[in-house]
C-alpha cells in the first residue's frame, strides 16, 4: 500500500520533459510512478495541479536559522513555504564550519554580521571545527526541508588565518586545504567564496586556485560571489575563470549580475562570455534570482580596510571622526579592486532589513536616517554591534531577464533568513519565477522553468536522486496551480507566502498545505 497518491496532476518532472498526465505515489520516502488505480493511506486530488519535484534553492544564507529557535521560526519556514524543499547553505565564502578551535571563539564573534543572533542578544553564532559537527547539531533541532552545505572560503579564512589583511603563509594555506579536504569527505558539497567580504577579500587569486584544487579532486565545484558585480563584473568573471582553469574545478557563479549604473547592461558581455566559454568545453554554470534588488550587510558597503581585524576591529574604528573621513573619501574616490556599491548608487538606495536592537529604522532608508549618511550608517553599526541586513536598489530589469532567460542558469533566491524585513526573495523566488516570468511573461516555458529550480539544480551539486519525479526518487514534490502560482512577498510584507501552491511534499510527508506549515519535520542534512 502507497503512504500517499496524487491523483490526476499534470506531472512536469524536471527534466525538461513535457508535461503529463500522471498519479504519483509515495511509498517509504521515494516516488512510486504507474500507481493508478493503487491502494494508499492518503489520496490528495491532483485535478488541475502541477505535480513538480520541490524546489531546490543553490543559494541560500539559511546555515544557522533552524538552530536560533523560535524567533527565527517564521522566516526559516519561508522557504518551504514556497515549495523549496533542499536548500544549499555555505555561499559566499561564508559557512557555519571548519575553523580550528582556538580561532572559534573570534569567528563566532564576527560571524552575527552573517547569520544574526536572536533580537536584543549579544550571543555568538555557533561555530563548528567540522562538517560533522554542524550536521550533528541540525539533526538536533527539527526542520521541514533538507539542507546541504558548501564550504566558504571566508570561513576557512578566518578558522586558520583570522580577520588580518595579509596573504595566508604557506603552513596556513596547507592547513586550509586540509581542513576543506576534511571537509569535502565528509560530505560538504563543494567551495564557495566571497570576493567582496572580509577576510575572503583578503585572499589573492593564487591562494583560491589552491583551495579549488582540493574541491576539483572531490569532484565537487567552485561557487563564487564575484570579486565584483559592478564597474569590474568583466575582469572579476576572468579571474574565476582563471580559478576555474588553473584548478580543473567545475565554475559556479552565484547571483550573476551586473550591478550599478556603470554596469547595466553588461549582462549582453558576460553571459556572451559564458556562452563561448561552455561552448569550448568548460563546465560553468550560473544561478539568479527573480528580483532587482540585493541585500547584503551594512558593513559591506564600507572599504575593505575598514573591516581588517574581524568586526571588533571595524567597530573601534567607527568610532573615530577621522576614520569615518576616509571611510567617507574612499565611498567618493573608490578603492582599487574595490566593489564600491554606496558609490555605484547612493544611500538613497540602500534600506534597512534587519536592525534587531532598532526595529523602527527596518524599511527605512540610510539616507533617509538624517545628517551625513556615513555617520548615520556608523552610528546604526555601534548601535548593533555590527549587526546590520540592507537592501540595495542596484540592478536594472532587463539585465535581470537576460540572466534568466540563459540556458546555463538556473535559479536560487539568496535568503537571508534574519527577523525584520529581509529580501522578499526569501520567501516569493521560485513562485515569482513561475508567476510572472514564465507564465505571464512567457519568458520560459513552464517545463523548463521548472527544471531550472530542479533538476538542473541537483545535477549541478550532485544531489542524487532528487530534482526529477521518477521511480524510486526521493519523494521531495510540490504541487501547485499553474494559472494562480505568484509571489506575494514584498519588500514591505516579505514573509507573505505565495498564492496557488497546493502542497509541499519532503521525504514522503506533506510539510505544508495551501501555504500553512503541518508541524511534519522530516527534513534533515544531505551530505555528498
């Protein structure tokens, strides 16, 4: 007898396939097809629905959320709330693990900035000395959806090196590896870094191949947030094509875009450029999210020097009047190498997402804050120890479209799950793409839209078994009307969740019914 069936759905498979009618059964766990007419325990009508793998989300920050509690219990649930059922944490260079013991205490200090803490707490984040540890802690705490995680080069970074601007010595580098080895055995899913961030910013490009050496020998691959997705997008994508050459790793850009007025439209170069490099033999991929906005931390926007010696470091210097002046001279002139994203837009365009310890100010611009936005950026930092989310207004529609619309990219929302008003994408991407993209705007078809948050995804990260609705697959499934599916999340309500999704479906169980979480928590961590 089938634990569950779905009747009389229009199965898209992500494949790619054209959709077809079909029952689906669930039996253990795993996907039962040519089932009609077969006993179940639970039958659900399918009857004018899409039947689709779940979602499988290649960009997420959703690391730490189950394991802060009850607080971060509503936005953590946003993603599966959607259809996400296996997220992919470590991007950015930053993850939760490895770091060596005596370096834990500094990283968990720094770390908040990433992952937050509850509202009103000075707690650390968790840091774990390994993948073991981090997998053993999420089996601890119940969850709806799976979880898998890369390892971040910031992270690795700041485990052995710390938070100084200097390259890593040799015994230091070897150490990284072999904590990333480590790692990568143990069932991490590849390297991701972080050229924007501190201390990954701080990494040359030779030190970066090194790592990617280790992950080329695992089989896994090299996932990058850009050195710059701005007046530089085409000199940083060289540079990780250079990784990517010199190291025999699979290339990954994460977030592809072009950001700031002085890129627009370079979407037309480096996606061109990624053709031709596929084209050549190369393995590269892409993903994007759905939305013309990013979010990031405040400190971010701050020069790199500012955040030499960790967050305690940037913290004292904000607090200098003659510090924040060249903070404020180099937002004006710009530094070499570096993503200058104030100075590629304005304050203006930079709200507030998260500020636990001043709710008031979420929503609201930096600018609009009052006096010198520099010194109100600062003072909002001392304010939260440095914990500070924002948005920023910095991409243009049609280079949004363009990345969307390339074979080679598949899509991932980039949620940061913190309290407050974070990016609406954490808990609208995958719907908005369906919606609107695809079948409003006709910009994909609904088969291969579907099989860009799917089975392009799992093949991509070597998710075995899942992404694709076939005989004996992980009964990981969505269901969804495809005439009402549409985001609802905005940036002023980004928790609302999506209209038109029937259910979600993980390991076999139904977690989320018309957009209510069950309380079911069959979810837990991939290694690979």
């Amino acid at each position: 007898m089938l634990d569950l069936l779905l009747t009389g759905g229009l199965l898209v498979d992500g494949t790619g396939a054209p959709a077809r009618r079909a029952d689906v059964g669930v039996k253990n766990g795993r996907v039962a097809l040519d089932v009609a007419g077969a006993a179940a325990r639970a039958t659900e009508d399918a009857g004018g629905l899409v039947v689709a793998p779940g979602f499988v989300d290649v960009h997420t920050h959703s690391d730490a959320a189950t394991l802060f509690g009850t607080e971060f219990a509503e936005v953590a649930a946003a993603p599966v709330r959607m259809g996400v059922t296996t997220e992919l944490c470590g991007n950015c260079g930053s993850s939760l693990f490895p770091a060596l013991p005596e370096r834990i205490a500094e990283l968990a200090r720094s770390s908040r900035i990433s992952f937050g803490t509850a509202r009103g707490t000075s707690d650390d984040v968790t840091i774990f000395k390994d993948f073991a540890g981090f997998a053993e802690a999420h089996r601890r705490v119940p969850r709806a959806n799976h979880l898998a995680s890369l390892v971040g080069h910031g992270t690795l970074r700041a485990g052995v090196v710390g938070y100084a601007d200097r390259a890593a010595s040799p015994y230091e580098l070897g150490v990284m590896c072999g904590l990333l080895d480590d790692a990568l055995a143990a069932g991490a899913a590849g390297l991701s870094t972080g050229l924007i961030y501190t201390p990954g910013t701080y990494g040359g490009t030779d030190e970066v191949v090194a790592l990617a050496r280790v992950a080329a020998r695992h089989g896994k691959p090299y996932v990058t947030h850009l050195r710059d997705e701005m007046s530089r997008v085409e000199q940083a994508l060289e540079e990780a094509v250079e990784i990517a050459r010199a190291s025999g790793a699979a290339l990954h850009v994460s977030h592809h875009k072009t950001a700031g007025r002085h890129s627009w439209g370079r979407t037309e170069r480096t996606l061109a450029r990624i053709a031709a490099l596929r084209a050549d033999g190369m393995d590269v991929t892409c993903d994007v999210y759905p939305y013309t906005a990013g979010s990031t931390s405040l400190s971010a926007m701050l020069p790199p020097w500012a955040n030499d010696g960790g967050t305690p470091a940037l913290l004292e210097r904000l607090r200098s009047r003659a510090e924040r002046a060249r903070m404020r001279q180099a937002i004006a002139d710009g530094v070499p190498g570096w993503e200058n994203t104030v100075g590629n837009g304005g304050w203006d365009r930079i709200s507030v997402a998260a500020a636990p310890r001043h709710p008031e100010l979420e929503g609201r611009t930096i600018a609009d804050l009052g006096g010198d936005p520099l010194d109100a950026a600062a003072d909002l930092l001392l304010a939260e120890g440095g914990q500070v989310t924002i948005i920023s207004h910095s991409m243009r529609e049609d280079d949004v479209r363009r990345v969307l619309t390339a074979p080679f990219a598949m899509i991932g929302s980039d949620g940061v799950p913190k309290p407050g008003r974070p990016h609406p994408r954490i808990a609208g991407t995958f719907p908005r793409v369906l919606g609107h993209y695809a079948r409003d705007e006709g910009l994909l078809t609904l088969e291969e839209a579907v099989r860009r948050m799917t089975g392009m995804a799992a093949d991509r990260f070597g998710l075995s078994g899942r992404g694709v609705v076939r005989e004996g697959a992980h009964a990981d499934l969505v269901v969804f009307d495809p005439e009402r599916i549409a985001d609802a999340a905005t940036y002023a309500e980004p928790l609302l969740p999506p209209h038109g999704l029937r259910a979600v479906v993980v390991a076999g169980e139904i977690v989320v019914r018309d957009g209510t979480p069950t309380g079911a928590a069959p979810g837990g961590i991939i290694a690979l």
